[in-house]
C-alpha cells in the first residue's frame, strides 16, 4: 500500500542532495514522477507546494513549473482553489495506454536485430534483474514492490529499441500506468500470473527469439488490459 503523504514527503528530504545546483523544475518533476512509478503516490493525493518544497529545498516557482511539466504528461491535475492533485484515470485512459504499449514495447522487440550486439546485451541484462527483483519481492510477499519490479521490467523492454525517445516515452507511460495499477484491490491477484510471463520473455529475448518475445508480450498486454478494464467497469 502507498506510504502516508507525511511518510512521502519525509523521504523526499533524501532526494535533496542529490539535487545540488541542478535543482531544476525538470529534476524534481523526475523526483516526483517516480515515486508515482513507484507507487508511493496514489491517486488523489493533494500535494502541498510548503511541505514538498521544504523537503526538496526548492522555490514555490521550480516546484510550481514541475508540478506544471507533469500535469503536461497527465500525471497531475490542478483543481481551482484546492490544489494540485494526483490524476484519477479512466477505462479510456486504460485503452490508450495499451495501445501506446503495444506500439512502444513490442516495436522495441521487434527492432532488437537492429541494435548492435552490445546494446542487446545490455538491455538482456536490465531485463534479467527486472525479472529476479520481481520473484525475489514476491518471496517476500512484498506486492507493492512487485508491481515496481513490473516497471523496471517494462522499461528494460524499451532498451531494445536503442532510442532515448523511446526509454523517455516509457518512463512517462509507466508512470501512468502505476496510478491505473491503484484500482487493483488485490495487488497479488493481479501481479503474480505475471511473474511467469515475465521470466517467459526473459527466456526469448535471452535467446535472441525476439518475434516470439513480441508476440507473447501481444498476449500479455491484452489479457493485463481486459483486467483492468473490467476492473473500471
């Protein structure tokens, strides 16, 4: 389950360092959007301007343009005289996720012979420690990080496309993602058939079988989808 808004907010007092100079609208936007991946911020969650800014150490203006950056990727909303807001999404916002997916993940995998051999790798690699980071959580009973491993997972898969637009499109459908996973009121029910599919692919990609990779994540992503659809409905 996401942390408390006092819990989050405190933990963001970490990210302050690293923050140094380049405390720029974009790197808290990069801050925030994660910890949505993460799944530490649910929807409808009120974000205070006072106690993220104390916590980041950066100016109401740089945290207002961040808030501004992701309200453009549909990850917040600002509600007249209350506040900024974590985005509450929709089965129709399910529908265009997937497809953007089924563009973004399986045109990577399709792509990967195209890639030089060293990328490929690479991206096997990410793809290998998504997978175990995944069972492990899931020997853990830890279900939230889980679905986070699912993340870590899926943009792994965007690697093999070797475009930095892609990886970036990624991290910002993902993020939507994470706020749909929300609705899951049994998040075991719903990740863990995944486990399987993941350590699936994991074996065709490991083996060059890049098609086969595609066509089972196809599958994946119709059944995920009809899941959460019905889920909304």
């Amino acid at each position: 389950m996401p942390v408390t808004t006092n819990g989050w907010v405190e933990e963001l007092g970490a990210e302050r360092a690293a923050l140094g100079r380049a405390s720029t609208a974009r790197r808290v936007a990069d801050v925030l959007r994660t910890r949505i991946t993460e799944g530490r911020l649910a929807p409808g969650t009120r974000l205070s301007e006072e106690e993220i800014g104390a916590a980041l150490g950066v100016s109401r203006n740089t945290l207002r343009e961040a808030f501004r950056l992701l309200a453009h990727e549909r990850l917040l909303v600002h509600e007249f005289n209350r506040g900024v807001f974590v985005r509450k999404l929709e089965a129709d916002d399910v529908h265009d996720l997937y497809a953007f997916r089924r563009i973004l993940e399986c045109g990577a995998l399709r792509h990967a012979h195209a890639t030089d051999e060293s990328a490929r790798g690479t991206a096997v690699d990410a793809v290998r420690r998504a997978v175990e980071a995944g069972e492990s959580a899931a020997a853990a009973g830890n279900w939230v990080d889980v679905g986070t491993a699912n993340m870590a997972f899926h943009q792994a898969i965007a690697l093999f496309a070797q475009s930095p637009r892609v990886d970036e499109a990624m991290r910002h459908v993902l993020a939507e993602l994470r706020l749909v996973f929300h609705v899951m009121a049994a998040p075991q029910t719903f990740h863990e058939p995944y486990l399987n599919d993941n350590r699936r692919l994991l074996t065709h990609v490991a083996a060059g079988e890049f098609e086969a990779a595609a066509q089972s994540l196809a599958a994946y992503l119709d059944a995920a989808e009809s899941q959460l659809v019905t889920v909304f409905a």
